[in-house]
C-alpha cells in the first residue's frame, strides 16, 4: 500500500513538471510535439494576421490560433498559455493553442536588441530587433504584397509585407532608415516582418519624399513632378537609356520640383531621375520608366463571346458577342500581321488559331510564343509548331492572354488582350471579354514585357536569360495617353497590381460593379467593403465562391451585394467597371488575366488595362447588365435583338420615360438611305417594324403599347442602335 501511494505520488510530481511553466528559451529546445506552458507580453496586434509574436527575458515564440485568441491577444497585453510545438516551414511556433489566459494589459514591451542584418537568425527568433542604417533596394516604390530587400553594414535582409498589412500603398523610403521589427523565418529565409510606418524610421537629414511622377503627356513632352522633405536644387538626367545623357536644371530651390521635357519623340520610352543638392549634399531619386504618347489611332475595339444588353449602350457597342465571330476577329489580326507577332498565352487548343499564326510565319512574320508550362496546350503538338515556342514559369502560372502585333508601326500596331485563352472551353462555353486596342506605345510596353520573359530580343528565346514570376522586375511605363485617354498598364507579379486595382476601387463615386472568377485578396476585399459602406452602389458575380480564402463570404455577411454565378459555363471574366455610366467621374474598366487573387499578385505571370473611358466602360455595362439579369432569373433578359458586324449608331430617346409620344434622335450625319426603325417587347419579340428615308429626328407614337420596357432598334445598312425605353 505504500509502496502504491509512493508511486503515485512519483506520477503526479512528474507530470506536474512536465507541464509546468518554463521559459520561452526552454520551450525552444523542446521536440516538436511537445506542449508547453509559457508566459510572455505579445509584441505587435492584427497587422499580422491572426498570428501572435510572444516574448518573455529569455525568448520569442509565435502563436498561430486564429479565433479567439488573436482577437483578443493585443499588444502590451501579457499572457499565458499553453500548446503544442510544430514547425511551420522552419518557424518555430505554439500551434495548436490548448489555454490562455490574460495576465494583465497596457505593458511595456521588451527591448529591441540592435543587431545588423545577419544577426537574423535563429537566435533572435520571434524576438523585437531593430536594424540602423537601412537602405530599401525598392526604394522610392510602394510597398505591395511581398517580399522586399534592404542592406545595411554590407549585409543583406529582407522583410515580408502580407495582405491587409497597414504599410500596403505607403512608401518605401528612398533614404536611410533605422528599422525595427520581429524577427520571422519561412522557409530558408529569416525576415524582419515590420509592425507599420512606426518601424520605419528615416535617419538622413535630407532625402526624397516623392519619387518623379509623370503628367502632361504629349508626343513631343511630359512633365516630371517629385518632392523632397526639405527645399533643394532641381535637375532632371533623362534618356532612351539607362545612362541618361541629357539633362534639364531649374533654376531655385523647391521642395515640390517639376520640369517639362520637350523634344521628345512620339511612342518613345524615356528613363528619368530627378537629382536635388542641398549644402553640397546631393540625392538622387529612383529611375523611372515614362512614355510619350503614340501616333497611332487610338482604337479601342471590345469583343465578348456571349450576348449583351445593348439597350443600355450610351452609344458604343460591342463588336462581336459570339465565340465564332471572336474567334474570327482574332484570327483576321493574325492574318494582317506584317512583321511581328509576339504571344503570351496560357493555353491552347484551337487549331484554327494555331494555324493562323503558322501561315503567318510561313509568310516571313516573326512568330514567337509563350505557353504555360504544365498546361496540355494540344493545339502547338503533334505536330510541334514551326515557330518557337518557350514553356514559361515552372513555379507558378504563365498566365497571360495576350499577342502583341507589328510593333514597329505607327498605324498597324495591335494589343490583343484579355481574360480569354485559346480554348474551346474559353471561347464557348465560358463567358470571357477581349480588348483590341491600336497604340504603338502600349504594343511597345507588352513587347518590353514579352521579351523580359522571352530571354531576348530575338526570334528564338534566350534560354539561359528567360525570367518569370517573381525573377521579374518592374520595366516598363504605366501610363498612356491612348486617343486622348487615360490607360494604365501593368503586369504582375513585378509591378503592384494589386494596389492599382485598390486605387481604382477606391476612386468610384457612385457605382462598382464587377464579374470574377475568384476573388481572394483581402486588401481588395476591403476595399469593396469600405466602397458599399461610403454609399457606393456595389455588384459583384464571382464564380468561384469557396475558393480558399474567398472574399464571397466577408462581403455577402456585410451586406454587399454579391451573387454567386451558378450557370452553365464559367464566368472566367477579370474584369471591374468604376462609375461605368457616371460621365461627369472617372469611369475605369480594369480587364485583363489578373484575377483577384494572391497567386495572381505576387506569383504568376498576368497582364492587367485600367482603361478610363466612358465609352469602354459602357460597353462592359452591358455585358455585366446581361449577366445580371440571368443571375436574378429574369424571364425578361435581353435576348439577342442585337446583331454583330453593324457600326455602332449613336442615338436618344426624349422623354424617356415616355407617356404616349415622343422622338428618336440620330446623333451625327453616319447614315445613309433608308432606317428600319423596329420595336420590341421586354423579352425581344419584334412588335412593329418600319422603313424610312433616313433623317436625324424621327416621332414615335407609343400610344398603343400598354405600360412596360420596351427595346427601339435603329438599323441602315452598316449602322445600328438599340436603346430600352420605359412606357408609363
């Protein structure tokens, strides 16, 4: 019996020490597996997900318990706990959390320990560090999502800034820094994850607060506008390359400088740098990539390959709505080309297109294409293509849909772009939008981008040079002035697409709509959020709603006004509209293979237009309008009265809503000969149908219609309108 309680009493001492509260230290030599009892004050709050960084007078330790615990684990606060050790990709961290318990709030936190960039290591893990005289090799930019690299005292760091985080958009200082933060690791690498703008602390006196930013843009001239924190000398060093030869100096000290560059040539990219001098001290700004604008046309052709609701078109129209018709348009670009075609395509497996771009090729076009690797692309096998064809992005996604056609020419340069691939799939069953826009500078910028990849600027790739995803880096100008329009270009995962999106987001005034096939990224999540609750007018289709991460559900609970798309065929759609039919704002079309999602910003290989165009935007109006209505299960959907291959015909109903009588204007002298002036009911059935010798001003008698929508429908031989009237 003695010998009984003896031994029991042996069992409970020992598990009570076995889990007993010890030291972060001594929870780190632990196996893995092991549960643990630490105490320690949580050194940072939400900035990082729902991950917690705990440190005591030994030691740091993470705690992944997403929940309860990140919500109310704060900074300051101290707490215990206790859980079981795991490794997460060579971070040590408490995972999963068994019990806590705050101790108290409001505490001071450890000291940083001052160390230099190699000092990251497994010995200061998890702990608060801080690291003087940094300079960010990005300087000047914006930090995005991702991973950015800084020196200091001839080392090398790097920091990791994640979705949400409160530095996305900021600066990244152009200037010596003192930073600080907690040391993390993932995978082989350690990395100083910043809490906000307080770890970043400038330490020169005089520095660039503003990186050169590009307005005024012309053929021949644009200005050039940068800041810096205090007043300084103002000289520009620009050129076609990166040693810029020439320069322009202003004479005085600023702090806002600008300089307008003349004599420039059309469609030319043109390096810039912005150099101030202060008491003999002299800064320099980063280099900057600008464009001049082109002499092309400027035409901006839009396709679908599904039907539209053209009776909300303001004037412009859609120039095809089926996939045979897309395909064709398509092809008849590959068949004009005279010396050029450069592809990028996800996949394919459309012979007709393949064979468009070997008749090219046979016909002396440089043909070079980029395919994903790890997608079938059957139509460029069995046979092999007679042109090159480079596999791209083993990491991640070669994701683009775009060809870039003749760019040396003024007049026959295309972009050819979008969110459709080469696929039966793509062009028939799913639903999908390209953009044919004639501009030599933006055909330039794809080029630029097509050749990063590529490896070379010759017909055959250069293999051992060829980079992808995130070997990129950002090279090419992003803004254009196209037929005296806005349009902002920008390929991932190098150049913040992302933020580009949010900013466009961010400008709506009255509407937001938008059609995607997944919707992950939260800081675009947010920003959606943040537009319904200013009073924004929101829509949103996504495909793909339980998606890992998908923002479906955050936005749908908050009472966003988003709709799963549960048709046959997928809405494989990029695209945003921003104030689509708000004139008198900014409406912005963002379309491209950029989905709104994390892979898409900071892995694979996407192109992304922000195109400010009224007239674009209203096109896509149509096609979300359309999409809409079949989502609500409407019976009275836009049916099709609408036919391809017509000119569009501008034209206005008065008043609208009409009571009995009212007047059809034709806008502009386009037509010729005889209109056929038709009326349809809500669901397409022609009512009534007349021709008359055209004129630009034609009465209506309505009197005979009871109340309803209705479709008019002007038609001459090339020209078409149809606009929806509402009968009271």
């Amino acid at each position: 019996m003695n010998k009984l309680i003896t031994l029991l009493s042996f069992q409970i001492l020992f598990f009570s020490t076995l889990f007993s509260q010890i030291t972060i230290e001594e929870a780190r030599q632990m196996p893995l597996g092991s549960t643990v009892e630490v105490q320690g004050i949580i050194t940072h709050g939400p900035e990082m997900g729902p991950i917690r960084y705990l440190q005591d007078a030994t030691g740091g330790i993470p705690i992944y318990a997403p929940g309860n615990f990140s919500d109310e684990a704060l900074e300051g606060h101290e707490i215990k706990l206790s859980g079981e050790l795991k490794d997460f990709r060579n971070l040590l961290e408490i995972d999963p959390l068994s019990a806590y318990e705050i101790i108290s709030t409001g505490n001071t936190l450890p000291a940083f320990q001052v160390i230099t960039p190699a000092g990251m290591s497994e010995d200061t893990e998890a702990e608060l560090v801080k690291i003087d005289g940094v300079t960010f090799e990005e300087g000047g930019n914006k930090f995005g999502v991702g991973t950015y690299f800084f020196n200091a005292d001839g080392e090398r760091g790097q920091t990791y800034i994640r979705s949400g985080h409160p530095l996305v958009g900021t600066n990244i200082p152009l200037a010596s820094v003192n930073i600080s933060g907690i040391v993390s690791q993932f995978e082989a690498n350690y990395q100083l994850l910043l809490r906000g703008e307080r770890d970043l602390q400038i330490a020169d006196a005089f520095f660039i607060a503003e990186n050169p930013a590009q307005s005024n843009i012309g053929k021949n001239s644009f200005d050039v506008s940068w800041e810096t924190n205090v007043e300084g000398t103002t000289l520009l060093r620009y050129g076609t390359t990166t040693d810029m030869d020439q320069q322009v100096m202003v004479a005085g000290v600023n702090t806002d400088h600008k300089v307008t560059l003349s004599g420039l040539e059309p469609a030319t990219f043109y390096y810039v740098q912005g150099v101030s001098e202060k008491d003999g001290v002299e800064i320099l700004s980063s280099v900057k990539y600008f464009s001049t604008v082109s002499n092309s046309s400027g035409e901006i052709q839009v396709y679908f390959n599904k039907s539209v609701d053209p009776s909300y078109s303001t004037g412009g129209v859609a120039l095809t709505t089926t996939a045979a018709a897309l395909e064709a348009a398509i092809i008849k670009k590959i068949d004009d080309a005279q010396s050029t075609i450069d592809v990028s395509m996800y996949n394919n497996n459309r012979r007709p297109l393949r064979n468009a771009l070997e008749r090219a090729f046979d016909r002396g076009v440089i043909v070079r294409y980029i395919a994903n690797n790890g997608t079938l692309n059957a139509a460029l096998s069995n046979p092999n293509t007679n042109f090159p064809v480079l596999q791209a992005n083993p990491d991640a996604l070669m994701h683009n849909k775009y060809l870039a056609i003749d760019v040396d020419s003024e007049l026959d340069s295309w972009v050819l772009m979008g969110s459709l691939n080469f696929t039966e799939q793509n062009e028939i069953n799913d639903y999908n939008n390209m953009v044919f826009i004639q501009d030599q500078a933006l055909a330039k910028a794809y080029v630029v981008e097509f050749e990063e990849m590529w490896g070379a600027s010759t017909p055959t790739p250069g293999i051992f040079t060829v980079k992808s995803g995130v070997q990129k880096s950002d090279n090419t100008p992003h803004q254009f002035i196209i037929n005296g329009q806005a349009v902002e270009s920008y390929f991932s995962p190098s150049d913040n697409t992302t933020l580009a999106i949010v900013d466009a987001v961010k400008s709506a005034d009255e509407t937001l709509d938008f059609a995607l096939l997944t919707f992950t990224v939260n800081d675009l999540g947010t920003a959606v959020l943040n537009a319904h609750n200013d009073g924004i007018e929101v829509r949103g289709i996504v495909e793909n709603t339980t998606d890992q991460g998908t923002e479906f559900a955050f936005l749908e609970s908050r009472g966003v006004n988003i709709v799963n798309h549960p048709a046959m065929g997928s809405i494989h759609h990029k695209y945003g509209i921003i104030d689509g039919n708000a004139v008198s704002s900014d409406p912005i079309v963002v379309t491209g293979s950029h989905n709104w999602s994390a892979s898409a910003e900071t892995r694979n290989d996407e192109n992304t237009l922000l195109i400010h165009s009224p007239v674009v935007a209203n096109i896509f109006i149509q096609e979300f309008e359309q999409r809409w209505c079949e989502i609500q299960g409407n019976s009275n959907c836009f049916s099709g009265i609408f036919e391809d291959g017509f000119k569009p015909l501008e034209m206005e109903v008065s008043p609208n809503p009409i009571l009995d009588k009212g007047t059809l204007a034709i806008k502009g002298n386009k037509v010729t000969g005889n209109l056929t002036i038709s009326i349809f009911s809500a669901n397409g059935q022609l009512l009534s149908s007349k021709i008359l010798p055209f004129q630009n001003s034609i009465p209506l008698d309505l009197s005979g219609y009871p109340s309803g929508i209705y479709y008019i429908k002007a038609q001459s031989v090339d020209y078409q309108g149809v606009l929806k009237i509402v009968k009271q």
